[in-house]
C-alpha cells in the first residue's frame, strides 16, 4: 500500500512562520484564528490529497472560482480564509499563498 500526503511550501518565508510558529501567528492573527490555522495545517498534513479535503469537506475546502480559478480556500475564522494552490500533479505539492478575507 502507498503512503501519500500533501507535501506543502509557502509564498514566503514569512508565510511560512505566520502558519507554523504558533507564537507568531498568535502574535500576528490573535488567539483565536491562530488556533484555526494550527487546526487546518494539522489536516493539511494529514491529508493525501487536495481531492480528499474537498471530498470530505475538510475545513469547508473549496476551489476558487473567476480570477481565482486554481486556488483553493479553507475557513478560517470568519470572514478569513487560508488560500493554496496544488503545485504539481504527480506528487500533491500545495503552495500557501495567503491568509485573507477575499470576500
């Protein structure tokens, strides 16, 4: 059987410790979406695919549509989002963008 997860890189660097230095996102996005986005980095970890969040509704993820065809978005707290895009098709790759409200 093959073992298979989401591999997952950042915009930025800044990005990147917004979403994994629990401090700092506490710091940058207070406490309570600071626990959300632990929460959705924890599912995208655990996750084998971006077919299986959507799939299974995970963090209410969704493809972005208009403009914003290739993205993907999962709930936050409201109205923020955490925004990805797959990155390459033939291992899960995803690419945080951002933390926005693109409402």
């Amino acid at each position: 059987m093959e073992v298979r997860y989401l591999e997952i890189e950042f915009k930025t660097n800044k990005l990147k410790k917004q979403c994994t230095v629990y401090s700092i996102s506490v710091k940058e996005y207070g406490k309570n979406r600071a626990d959300k986005i632990a929460q959705r980095m924890n599912e995208l970890q655990a996750s084998d695919s971006v077919d299986e969040l959507i799939q299974y509704s995970i963090g209410r993820c969704h493809a972005l549509k208009g403009n914003r065809e290739g993205e993907f978005a999962m709930d936050l707290v409201h109205p923020y989002r955490l925004i990805f895009e797959k990155c390459n098709h033939i291992v899960e790759l995803i690419r945080i963008t951002s933390i926005e409200d693109y409402h």
